[in-house]
C-alpha cells in the first residue's frame, strides 16, 4: 500500500493569515471556468487584487452576516421572516462561497503547475445530502453551528431540509462518490464527469397492500444550491445526420444537434483546502440550429423539437445492471461523452501541444463500459477533427482510457444493436468496424483457422440484427482494465475475457473502498467520539489506518462500555424512524439484522426472508419458556426493485406480506419482527448502517462483484452474515475468522450443484424450507399472483442462485450469530475489532491504487501564496 500524502495545507491554515497576502489570491474575470487561464488588464487585477484578497470569515457573527444576506439578496425574502427551509438554502449558499474560493484557487493551481488529471466518467453519482459533508469536510461544522444557533436555528434541523439527489441506482454511483470524496481529500488532481438527471431514482412508496409504488423524483423542485449553473460552458452534440467524403477529410454532418450545458459542484476535501469538480451536463436545444430550416409557419413545431432535446438528460435509466436496447440511453451515454471530451481536448490545447500527449496530462476512467463510445470518439476528434492518423490516434487513445467491469453478469453486459449505432451514430459505428477489423486481423493470422476464437473476441457479436459488444471495445481500447474484488478480478481474468488475457491484455485488481467521512465519521457521530477518545486524536479520519490503535485496547472494559453505548445510541436512533414509520415500538437489545441493498435474486432477499418465516414457525412451536430463552430479533429490509424487474417486486410483496403477519402475532412478536424500510437511499443508509449488528451480503457466490455496503457496516461496528462472494472475502481476510459468519457454496461448486439440483442428483432436504414454501403457497403471506412465481424460482430445475441449496447452512449460521451474539461481553470485542481492521476498505486506498497502478498521476496540495496573476504582456 502507497504511503498516504501528507497535505500542506488545510482550511484552517489558510484562515489562520496565509491569504491575506493578495498574491495567493486568483482573480477570475467572471466569463471563463475556473481552471482557465484568465487575461486581464493590470489596472482591472490590481482592483480585483484589491477586492478579493480576503477570504470570507470564518467567524460566526460574520457566517451569521452572509447567511442573513444571502437570505435577502440571493432568495430575495425578509430577513426578518425566513423558514427552516430558507435557512437551509442561505447556509448552503454561505458554505457554496467558502468552497468557491477553494476552488477556484484549486483549479488555478492545477493549471499553472500544468498537472495530469484523472477524469472519471460515470453515468451515475450518487452524492447523498451535501451540507453535512461540506462542513466536516471543511473544518466549519461548529462555526456555522453557533452562527445558526443565534439565527435561531438548529443544524441539525436544516441538515434535515436538504433534497438527497439519487443520481444513480446503487453501488456503482455510490462509488462515485466515494471516489470523489478520496480524490479531493488525497489532493489529487481529478474531476468527475455525468449527468444532471432532471429527476433521479424514482421515489419508492409501500401500497397499503405492500407493494412497491414507483413515484417520480423531481429533485431540482427547489432549486439546488451546490451546482454552479456555467451557461458559458457549453458545446454542441450532434446524433444521425450522414457522412461526407471529401479532399479535406471525413465530415460528418446534419441530423440533430443539442447543447450540452455544463452544471458544476465543487467537491471539498477533508481536512485540505484542495475542492475538486464534479460537472454534470444538462441538455437543451441547439441556439446554432439552422433557423432557415425550419419550414415557414411551423412555428410551434420548430419550438418542439427543440424541446425534445431536453429529454436526454431528463431521466436516470432505474435499473442497476441493464438497459439495452434503449435509444434514449444511447443517446445520453454519447451526450455526456461528447461534451466531457470537448471540455477535456479543449484545456489540454490551451497550452500549444499535440493531442498525441493527451496521455500525459489526462487520464480518463470508464465506469463501467457505460461511457465506452468515448473510445469511439476520442478517435474521431483525432483524426476527423484533428486530422491525425489511425495509428497515432490509437496509440494515444489506448493510453489515455481505462475501463473498470463491474459484473460478471451475461445479461449484464452492455450490447448496442449495430442498425440502432449506424443510425444514431454513424461516423462512430464505422469506426467501430475498423477497429474490429484490425483488431481481428492480428488475431486471426495468429491463429489461423480458429473461428471460434474470432467470434468470441469479435466486437461486433453475430446475429440478427449484429450487436456491439461495448465491453469488448473497452478492453480492446484501453490501457488497463480492472475488476473490483480479488475473486471478481479473477473471475473476470478466467470467465469473462480469457482470450484477451491470453493476447496479453492487462486486467488487474483494485478492490473498491468506502469513504471514512461520509459513512463513519457523518454518519456515526457517537462511533467517531468513541474512537477519537481512545486514539487521542481524530486524525484516523483521514487515515482509517490509524483505527488498528483501537486493537490494543480490545479488552478494556470502559472501552466495551462505550462501544456498546455508542451502538446504543444508534439503535434508538432507528427505533424512533421505525417508532415514525410504522407506529411500532421495538426493543433495542434486541439483535438488529439488516439486509438494504437493491432487490435482486443475485442478492438473495428471498433467502434471508425465508429465514426469517423459519425463525417464526420455530418460536411459534415454543413454551413461553422456550422463547424467553431466544435471542430476540429484528430483521430490517430495504431497497429498491427495478420498475420491471418483476420478480424483485414479488419479493417486496413478500417481505412485506410476512411483515403484516408476524409484527401482528402477540405470541411472538417480542422476539421477532421485521420491517421494509421503504425508499433506501444514501440518506437512510446513513441511519440504518450504524444501528446493525449483523448485516447480510449473501449473494450466490461468483455473482456479487464486490459491494461496497458490506464495508460501510463492517465500518459501524456490525459483524457480516454473507458468503464467500465479492468484497467479504477479503473482509474476512482483514478482520478475522470470529469477526465474520461465513455459510453456502464456494464460487467454484457453483455449476456443479445448479447441475446436480436440475438432474435430481441432488435433493434439498429441510422441513423448516418445506413449511416456509407451504405457507408461501397457502396465501399466508401474499396472494397467489406474488406466491405462484416465488414457489416456482425455488423448483430444483430453477433454483438458479441456489436459494433453496444454501438454506440449511445459512440457517446453521443464523444459529452461531445468535449463539455469538448471547455472549456480550466476547460479541462487542469482535465489533472492536472489526472496526479497528477495515483500513484496507477505506475507498483512499483503493484511490491511492488507481493513482498509481492505472492513472500515473500525484498528489498535489494547494501551496498558500502560490498562484500567480496572469501578466497580459507575457506570452503564455
Ligand atoms: C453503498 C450503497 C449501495 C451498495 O450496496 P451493496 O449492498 O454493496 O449492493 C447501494 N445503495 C446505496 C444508497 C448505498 O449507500
């Protein structure tokens, strides 16, 4: 593992004096992004000098000043009158300005170093709520609490104000975020890139009959205070139109052209003052369209269409592995594509170079093989717009890309219909079939004969109608592809792309990891309170290393003592959510199980809930003696189905079917309920996670990439019931055997049990299976419409994940966590441990991997007094 930056400088040190120098102060004319270089007159920079050289205060009466202002300048109401609502907006405002200065000294520093950057493209971004965050992030949390406070306003009630933007469906946008929380604490030198969905994940709601109800989000109803809209940032898209040869070149023209409008929100490091970007590219109608072209009279018409093109950025495709087939979801991966590269190409050629450097100072990372077609384009800039030839062009595309797989699921794997390419995107689908047609030139005179060996390589798939293959593009048009977890590295090495791996291609690990601020430090205050007093410092904030301090300590009771009480908090804390919920009281010593992740067979609910129907029958059958000897449960649920995902929203129906029954059975209810939290999001992550004791990650082994949320809860001081799938492996590797309860086939016994179930070589044997299924299919739970299609997917021929196969043990593990869970005293040192072994899954190291083993780029802290003002006479 990298040795972790040490960072110079940090909001307090440049509040503490440093910039009341006018030199370290950057003076933006206003009209370029913040990262340009700006030329100004002198007299015009000796008055911005002049006006800008103070930073914004960081005393709170000053803080109360332009919260106030803010209030009546910026949302234009009375000072004397402003809601929680209000207070909100005008605190986020104040914050914005702080993070504006960092920002654009940030960027400014960024340039005149003239660093490579790493852009990270991804369809989703899954921030969760901003305020919180800023002001940890920060520094400022108690300066903006005692300013508010004499406003009259609690933070934490304007914390509650704040919209959750759900651009993105789960673990993949999630790790966006992450990403871009590590980058800027890191100091290095990145920016995120996707889009400003209009509305973001659907808003989940319960039917009275408990149902999943899909509501939509319209996230931006009162505007947002984070983004900085840049009309000035700007660049034209183009999709069908037709090619034109000509002595000049390769023109591809006509069709539709829309604008990209770039929306940008900065992104605060913890503890640095370096602020990164996130830019999200939001569509509208072309102001260049040929106003000749539209027929005379067709006024309304004209208007329209160019309506129409707002649409591309309206919607986040709901659904987390796929989306094939869609032209509008073609249309936005190409939308925000074209303009990121435009942006990028366009700083790259501030400074007089050729674009074959490009690979020196950017580095661009696809997330997923969503972003793919920027292979395809960056080529077409190249050589169409740039007039560079095909090798060249290559060579530095290869060099600049690299492409993250996230699944290993077949039907997850991108493929566009090669008629649909041709038609929306032209130039590029030619250009795919010369780069499959070189590509595959190499390969077949090194194996002569073997067709077969084309075909599986072949980017473009045969059939009717001939499908793109993007991850095969992917590979063959980056430098570096890699998985997400040491088993589903591999499994991708040996499953997925093995005849590349044989030509050589490079598919490394990167294990992902999740961001200390957001989900230990934000979420779990009386956690964090807890560790800082035993490390005597909170620097582990910004190095999760630091926790392995708490190791030595395992055995101190006062220790055990306040771990207990902290987790006690948190429990109460979900109690009351639940209490407000559903009106349902529960017990907080009770052993709280959590399962909150999207709904997906792959991911087992149905496993889970089938244990939980067998926990019901058993303590049904008991004396009240018998009972009072149970530890008592309570199972939480959440997550969202896809809209069509029909099976994922019969097991909602289910779950929230034995909800009903068992919450309402006097006899039993004392010692178990479960509840499906309705609409799971990072917001209600951030309650849920701390309060669990045990959480569940029992994807049929070889099918769950990594997860990420299995390091959040592990983080939080919760033991995993999971299998020997994705992140938990090496989960158990950090924490130990007696900190984890591992059950269920291993990835490669997988095949030979679906075979064994299917051929009746194998018979699952459990009554406590059998009498769950009855109760299924007797309607005791849910109507037939919901039970028909459960029952069936637990058949021998069609127990594809193997549900019914891995009952037994994980039932046997469900036994050991409760036998674990009896015996407090040893059940809390192995949550201390927990905590004290997860280093390795803060999503620092997993940047501090891609800095070095992918990207090539460095840290590069913010230096007070470092920037300089552009002289307008000096030739750049
Ligand atoms: C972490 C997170 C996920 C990923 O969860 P997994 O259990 O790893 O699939 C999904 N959604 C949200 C809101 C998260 O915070």
């Amino acid at each position: 593992m990298a040795a972790l930056t040490k960072r110079t400088a940090s909001f307090q040190d440049l509040h503490k004096g440093h910039v009341s120098e006018p030199e370290a102060r950057y003076s933006g004319t206003g009209h370029t992004t913040p990262n340009d270089g700006v030329e100004t007159s002198e007299k015009r920079n000796m008055l911005l000098t002049s006006l800008m050289s103070q930073y914004l205060s960081r005393e709170p009466q000053a803080i109360q000043r332009q919260i106030v202002n803010h209030v009546e300048y910026t949302l234009a109401r009375t000072r004397y009158n402003f809601d929680a609502f209000g207070a909100y907006q005008a605190t986020s405002l104040s914050v914005r300005d702080r993070l504006l200065e960092s920002w654009n000294d940030t960027q400014q520093f960024f340039t005149e170093r003239d660093v490579k950057r790493v852009y990270y493209l991804s369809l989703e971004f899954l921030m969760g709520r901003y305020l919180q965050n800023a002001l940890v992030n920060m520094g400022v949390r108690s300066n903006f609490e005692e300013a508010l406070l004499g406003l009259g306003y609690k933070l934490e009630d304007l914390l509650e104000q704040e919209r959750d933007p759900g651009l993105g469906n789960g673990g993949l946008g999630r790790l966006a975020a992450c990403f871009m929380d590590s980058l800027a604490t890191l100091n290095y030198p990145g920016w995120g890139y996707g889009i400003r969905y209009k509305y973001g994940m659907f808003y989940q709601k319960i039917s009275a009959e408990g149902y999943q109800i899909e509501v939509p989000d319209y996230w931006l109803t009162h505007g947002n205070p984070w983004e900085v809209e840049r009309l000035d940032v700007t660049y034209p898209v183009r999709f069908f139109g037709h090619i034109e040869w000509s002595d000049k070149g390769i023109l591809w023209t006509g069709g539709e052209v829309v604008r990209a409008i770039a929306y940008d929100s900065p992104i605060p490091g913890y503890d640095t003052y370096n602020t990164l970007n996130l830019r999200l590219w939001s569509a509208a109608p072309a102001t260049e369209f040929d106003l000749d072209s539209f027929s005379r009279g067709d006024y309304f018409g004209a208007i329209a269409n160019k309506e129409a093109s707002e649409k591309i950025s309206s919607v986040l495709y709901p659904n987390d592995s796929t989306d094939a087939g869609k032209e509008l979801r073609l249309k936005q991966q190409y939308f925000f594509v074209s303009a990121t590269l435009q942006d990028a190409v366009r700083r790259f050629l501030k400074k007089d170079r050729p674009l074959t450097e490009l690979h020196t100072k950017v580095a661009i990372q696809l997330n997923d093989t969503h972003p793919t077609i920027a292979i395809v384009e960056l080529m077409r800039i190249m050589m169409d717009e740039r007039g560079y030839g095909w090798t060249a062009s290559w060579e530095t595309v290869q060099k600049v890309f690299s492409y993250t797989n996230h699944t290993v699921l077949p039907e997850a794997l991108e493929k566009w219909q090669v008629p649909l390419m041709e038609k929306l995107l032209p130039r590029h689908m030619q250009i795919i079939y010369e780069i499959n047609r070189r590509f595959l030139e190499v390969i077949a005179k090194k194996y002569p004969g073997d067709g077969q060996k084309l075909q599986r390589m072949s980017i473009i798939e045969d059939g009717y109608p001939k499908m793109v293959r993007m991850a095969n593009l992917a590979v063959v048009g980056t430098h570096c592809v890699n998985g997400v977890a040491a088993i589903h590295s591999g499994l991708v090495r040996q499953n997925l792309f093995p005849d590349f791996v044989e030509e050589g291609y490079q598919i490394v690990n990167v294990t992902n990891g999740v961001t200390p601020r957001r989900w230990l430090q934000q979420a779990n205050p009386a956690l964090s309170e807890v560790i800082s007093r035993w490390l005597e410092t909170d620097d582990w904030v910004g190095n999760y290393e630091y926790c392995k301090g708490l190791e030595q300590y395992v055995d101190n009771a006062d220790l055990q003592r306040e771990f207990a009480d902290a987790k006690m908090v948190n429990k109460k804390t979900l109690a009351a959510l639940v209490k407000a919920t559903f009106g349902e009281e529960i017990n907080c010593d009770a052993l709280f199980d959590i399962q909150i992740k999207r709904i997906h067979e792959y991911k087992r609910q149905l496993l889970n809930i089938l244990g939980v129907i067998a926990r019901y029958n058993k303590l049904k059958r008991m004396s009240h003696a018998e009972r009072e000897q149970q530890v008592e449960r309570v199972h939480f649920f959440g997550g969202k189905a896809a809209a069509s995902y029909v099976q994922a929203k019969n097991i909602i129906r289910l779950i929230t079917g034995v909800q009903h029954v068992i919450n309402a059975d006097a006899d039993t209810n004392k010692y178990l309920k479960c509840f499906f939290m309705p609409n799971y999001n990072v917001t209600l992550a951030e309650t849920l996670i701390p309060a669990n004791d045990v959480s569940e990650h029992i994807s049929t082994a070889g099918l769950e990439a990594s997860g990420t949320s299995n390091m959040k809860f592990v983080m939080n001081g919760g033991i995993i019931i999971g299998t020997m799938d994705g992140a938990n492996i090496e989960i158990r590797e950090q924490v130990g055997d007696d900190q984890i309860f591992i059950f269920g086939l291993h990835t490669p016994e997988i095949e030979d049990a679906r075979n064994a179930l299917k051929y009746g070589q194998y018979k699952v044997h459990d009554a406590r299976l059998d009498e769950a299924i009855n109760q299924i299919k007797s309607g005791m739970f849910c109507s037939q419409e919901t039970a028909g299609p459960i029952v069936r997917a637990l058949e021998p021929y069609n127990d594809f994940y193997l549900v019914a196969r891995d009952f037994s043990s994980y039932m046997e593990a469900q036994d050991r966590v409760d036998a674990a869970y009896k015996d407090s005293s040893s059940w809390i040192k192995r949550c201390i441990l927990a905590v004290a072994r997860m280093g390795f899954f803060s999503s620092d190291r997993t940047i501090h991997d891609y800095a070095e083993k992918i990207w090539g780029i460095e840290a590069t802290p913010f230096v007070p007094g470092s920037i300089s003002f552009k002289d307008p006479s000096a030739k750049a």
